[in-house]
C-alpha cells in the first residue's frame, strides 16, 4: 500500500513540475508574440499541419506533435515558429525499452512563388534523415562546406543556385542548422528547444538566409 502511495505521489508531482514548466515557458512566449505582433498557441497538435508536413524531422520516431507555435507577419514576411517533438525507443542495461525525447526548434517563412526542393543538414546528422524519393545527394565546390553539410536536392543546377559562395560562408558560419526548401516554404530547425530569448535571434537568421536567396528564383 506504502509503495502505491509513493508511486502517486511521484506521479502527481511530475505532472504538477510539467504544468509549472510549460506555463513557465508559456508565459514569455506570449509577452514575445505581442512583442512581434504575432498570434500564439502553445497547445499539442498531433496531426502533421499542412504546409509543414514536409519537414524531415517531423517524420522521425513516434509520439511527433508540434506546439508553442507563433505565427503572422514579420518585417513583412509570413512566419510560423514553433517546437516539435517526436520518440525513439532504446534498451537499457536491464534490457528494457526506454523512450527518448528529441526536441526541435522550427522557423518558416512564405516565399513570394513556388520554386524546388532542397534539404542542407549538418554531415553529422545526415546519415540519420532519409531523403525524400527522387532528392540525390549533390556535391558541393567547397571541400570545408562539404565536409560540414549535406546538400540534397531533386535539381543539381538549383541546388547551386542556392549554395553560392555567401550562403555557404554564411551557413558555415552557424553548423547546427538545417534548412529545407519545399514549394514556397523556408524553413530552418535546430536539434534543441531553444530557450524563448534564442527566438527573435534565430528569426532573424531566417529572414538573413531569405535575402541570400538570389532574386531571379521569384521572377516569372
């Protein structure tokens, strides 16, 4: 009976510790939405949203949901930003199953027309995202960038197009990235939540990978 007693008590103390943690976290993100004058939803939404369902890392594990999403304008751009989770299993030294969680940060932006796809992770990590049917890994000029980053891309020529010499240099400048190109999104995500006054930094970093993308990919 004692030991069912502790097991609620512990019980009833994590969820009371996660509500605390997630109002924690709530509550600046709000104060940062109507700071950028964005709309806020800190809410699970399991379901893969369209147009986000492309992202590569919301297609890993189990258990994927994202939340905490803000979304609207900024500096005249469509924006939506928001974490994201998802599980894998792994076995212990006992040899029982244990979850572990794998936290992301995501930032996207609406571009003016449809244009390719493309997928720029770091080569630590690329082993572990399957590309997308009919993407091939394409080689890049500079050996420091592509022993850094892996590029796919269906289309070798826009793959060049988008890695010319200052978005490599400024890519290599921030390693932990990735960023996916699909239709009309931009996206850029980090293999971490970051913390609520990383957010207007990293937003910052999209529109500055946004102007870097040359001008005649949105001319008809």
């Amino acid at each position: 009976m004692g030991g069912v007693i502790v097991v609620f008590i512990c019980v009833f103390g994590a969820i009371i510790w996660g509500v605390r943690a997630g109002k924690k976290r709530n509550d600046p993100l709000t104060l940062l939405a109507e700071k950028l004058g964005l709309n806020f939803n800190h809410e699970r939404n399991y379901p893969l949203e369209d147009p986000f369902s492309f992202l590569t890392q919301l297609h890993q594990g189990a258990n994927r949901y994202t939340f905490n999403r803000l979304r609207g304008s900024y500096q005249e751009h469509e924006v939506a930003v928001f974490d994201a989770h998802y599980e894998t299993e792994s076995t212990d030294s006992d040899r029982k199953q244990k979850p572990n969680a794998h936290p992301f940060s995501f930032f996207t932006l609406t571009l003016p027309k449809d244009i390719d796809e493309l997928m720029i992770s770091p080569a630590s990590s690329a082993s572990k995202i399957p590309p997308s049917e009919g993407v091939e890994a394409i080689n890049m000029e500079s050996s420091e960038f592509s022993n850094t980053f892996v590029v796919h891309a269906k289309n070798e020529k826009f793959a060049h197009t988008i890695c010319h010499a200052r978005m490599m240099e400024y890519l290599l400048a921030h390693p932990d990235l990735t960023l996916e190109i699909n239709r009309n999104l931009l996206a850029i995500s980090y293999p971490r939540r970051l913390e609520v006054e990383a957010i207007e930094p990293h937003l910052k970093h999209l529109l500055e990978i946004r102007n870097l993308l040359s001008d005649h990919l949105f001319k008809n």
